[in-house]
C-alpha cells in the first residue's frame, strides 16, 4: 500500500509559533510538506495560549491570536475592491480598523460609511497563501460571528496553485464554515469542485442559542479520499466523490483535492447568496471574531484511494422512483433528508402533514424566494441520454401557482427539469413532463415543489407523484 509520510513537526513552546513552508511546485503523490519555520509572535503581558495536543494527530501550526498584532508571518490581508466575486459589496482594506487582534482574538470589522450620498463597506479578510499552506490535516476554528441581514463570514481554503487543475471551480474550494447572519442559528459546510461546477454542502442548525450569541467550533478533517466536516464536534457532512478535468479531460481522482491549500477567513457584506443590507444592519457589532486557528497533520496518509462507484437508487416495483409517491406512509418524518423533506427557508414559515393519501402543505408566510416553502424528495437517477417522466396530481384550495422542477444540488442545481410554473385551484389535476438528460451521470437529482415567493398561501395538496425512465 502506497503512503506518503509528512514530516513531524515540534510544538514550539512560551510565544512562538511553528509555521509551514509547503512546496509550491505541482502536486504529486509523492510531494511532501516542506520543514517547518519558527516565527516569534508578539510579546504580550498575557500568558500564551498552550496550543493542545490531538490525539493521532502532530501540530503543524496555530495561532491563538494572543498579541495585540496580526502575526504576518502567518497571515496576509487581502486587498480587493467591491464586486469581486459574488457581487459583494464590500472593500477588503489593511486597515486596522477593519482587521486587529483584540482580548485574545482576531476581529474582522465590517464598517459602512457615506461617500457621495451612498453607503460604502469595508471589511477584513486575511489568509495564510504562501505562508502556511499544506496539504492534509485537520483544521480547527473557533469562532463568533455577527448578526444582520447582508453579512456573511466565512472559514475557508483555496489550493496554492490555483491555476495546476485550473481556475475555479476547477481548482476545488473548501468551505468549512459560512453564516447567513440573518439567520445566525444555521451554518454551512461545503465543497466546489469540477468541470462543470459541482458541490456538496452539509447544513448544521442550532438547537438553542446562536452562533453569534456564543463562540462555537467549526472543523474539517482533510484526507486524500475523504473529508469530513464538523460543527461543535457534531459530524455534518462527509463527502468522497468528488471530480475535476482541465480542457474536458477528466483528471486522476483524488483531484483536486490532492495538492497544497491555505486558509482564509473573511467577513463579506451584501452579494447572491445573502443578499444585501438593510436598515436593521447594525455595523456597530459587524465583527467577526476568531478565537483561533489549529492545523495539525498525521505522520502519514494512504494515498492508494479510489473514487467510490456511483449508486443509484433502485425503482419500486412498479418503475417509480418516488418513494411514499401514494403517500400511503403517514408517518414518514418530513424533517430528514430522506424520501419527502419539507423546507422553510428565507423567511417561508408553513407546515406539511400526510394524511388520506396526500401531503397537506400550509402557509403563513411565502417568504422572499420560491423556495422558501419547498417540498422535495432527493437522490433520484439522471443519466446521461435517459428520457425520464415525471407525474403528479395537485389542488389547491384557493387559485394560485407552484413551480415544478428536477434540480441538481450537486451539480451547481442546473435544472434537468426547468423551473416551470402551473396554475392550480380546487379541481385536482394531473400534470406530466418528460426530459431527457444531456448532463453527466448523477445520483442525486431532487425532484422540486416550491410555493413560495409569489404572493400566495393558499394550501396546496399534492398525491400519485411519479418518476420513471422511460428510456427506450
């Protein structure tokens, strides 16, 4: 069994840190993490942190944010201009004000100002590129964040070559932590990656409390054919199958997770996924506040990993692939993630029930996107040149719209089914639609209801869903 052996590195004791030096040349199953340096953090009247030992793993280098400085040997503040990437609002500064080390933490500052009569961001983000990277390990953040509409931090990593598989999502990215900070109760840990994009994410809620009440963990655990994620030591997500190609040519699994990444922590304003802003966005408190940072590292690490094989659900006897299609089960859970699944997101509030052979969706609130009340089920086969059907009846008990899909939410949610719009009322109906894939092969399309965003919370009933190949 082929293994590549990482060098130990030493804790180094009172108010040093070790630092990596990785190589930076293209990544091989050979390549090894470079020796590590010595840097001296800022001398500071209060004692060091003792950085803690992890059972099976060596320290390759933390910070505990102790000083009053940014260690720069570590860290790099990154400079961008607003509109960067996902239409975010924000300018990332060096300023002090905006990035500073604090009662034993790093704070990333949001700061709104006027200029011209118009409000202007400016924020914090610093990463560790060409200083601290590595490849493999578990990473450990402890952290508070905000609360407000439009702010939106994040622990994440990006590979040191970013152009050896090519640039995003090509290159792979790892999010191990990002906070809606409307919604300070739910927390996201994700993967991109491939061409096209693709990604897994795994969605952490709070049962009491808020992740800006509190500081809270966030952890992933890197290795060559696996990596899981954690949230106050609660597995979240692990994922293994994972692809990239560079020019349409499909590159040797594991990559791209398989060469030197860094770490980087920012607090974003505005952009597509949070949205933007408001009047109840209180600037005053946007701090993002990391307590520390902890990177250990194995001795050693199989290399010989493959990607596991796609599985693909099997079809009733029938030939449907819904499962509970009759909704003959009334006491299937609607809370996981398996079978039917009902969702409230962006501001939706409404309830689902199964009973007489129907699912009974009720809404008090459509929030503000269509799938803020959304009834779906999950990991249905798409194969690439299959013509597949899909088959429902629907009322509902006042005139309103619903709008049907089959998405892909690992796959950068294309759609296999567009997005498509249907007037229901009292009378029950049957719609039917066919499509056939031009996608790559997937296990996990997701056949969609979403009723919300439109104006309306009218109670819809929904019964005999079908999904067939019909493939000839």
């Amino acid at each position: 069994m082929h293994k590549n052996k990482f060098l130990k590195t030493a804790m180094v004791t009172g108010l040093s840190l070790s630092m990596l030096c990785s190589c930076t040349q293209a990544p091989t199953e050979s390549s090894e993490v470079t020796a590590m340096e010595e840097t001296t953090a800022t001398e500071t009247t209060a004692p060091a942190t003792v950085t803690p030992e992890l059972e099976g793993y060596n320290l390759l280098w933390a910070d505990e944010f102790d000083g009053d400085t940014l260690n720069e040997s570590i860290w790099n503040r990154e400079l961008r201009e607003p509109g960067w990437t996902n239409n975010e609002l924000q300018e990332y500064t060096d300023s002090e004000e905006n990035i500073y080390v604090e009662n034993g933490c790093l704070v990333l500052r949001a700061l709104r100002e006027d200029r011209d009569g118009t409000p202007y961001y400016t924020s914090g983000k610093v990463n560790s590129q060409n200083n601290a990277q590595f490849q493999y390990g578990r990473v450990e953040v402890r952290a508070r964040v905000p609360e407000g509409q439009g702010l939106w931090p994040a622990i994440w990593m990006m590979p040191q070559d970013e152009s050896y598989y090519g640039q995003w999502p090509k290159c792979g990215e790892i999010d191990i932590m990002e906070v809606l900070c409307n919604d300070t109760t739910t927390s996201y840990s994700t993967i991109h990656y491939g061409e096209p994009h693709a990604e897994q994410q795994g969605i952490f809620y709070l049962d009491s409390g808020s992740f800006s009440s509190d500081f809270h963990v966030w952890a992933v655990e890197w290795e060559p054919g696996e990596m899981r994620f954690y949230t106050d030591d609660q597995l979240v997500l692990t994922v293994n199958d994972w692809f990239t190609a560079n020019g349409g040519e499909e590159q040797p699994y594991p990559a791209p997770f398989n060469q030197p990444f860094f770490v980087q922590l920012n607090l974003a304003v505005g952009g597509d996924w949070p949205g933007n802003p408001n009047d109840s966005t209180d600037f005053e408190n946007a701090r993002f506040e990391i307590d520390y940072v902890r990177v250990y590292q194995r001795d050693e690490y199989d290399m010989n990993v493959e990607r596991p094989p796609m599985v693909f659900r099997e079809p009733l006897e029938d030939g449907n692939f819904i499962y509970n299609g009759d909704f003959a089960d009334d006491a299937e859970n609607l809370n996981d993630e398996e079978d039917w699944f009902f969702l409230q997101l962006n501001e939706g509030v409404g309830s689902a029930r199964i009973e007489d052979n129907q699912i009974i969706i009720e809404t008090e609130n459509d929030g503000t996107e269509e799938y803020s009340i959304q009834l779906v089920q999950p990991d249905l086969p798409v194969v690439n040149g299959h013509t597949y059907r899909v088959t429902f009846d629907i009322m509902a008990e006042e005139a309103r719209d619903c709008v049907v899909c089959v998405s892909a939410p690992r796959a950068g949610w294309i759609r296999y089914l567009p997005d498509t719009t249907i007037d229901i009322g009292p009378e029950w109906q049957t719609f039917t639609y066919e499509f056939t894939s031009d996608e790559r092969d997937d296990n996990y399309g997701r056949l969609e209801f979403n009723m919300g965003n439109h104006g309306y919370t009218s109670t819809i009933h929904i019964t005999n869903v079908r999904y067939e190949d019909i493939t000839e």
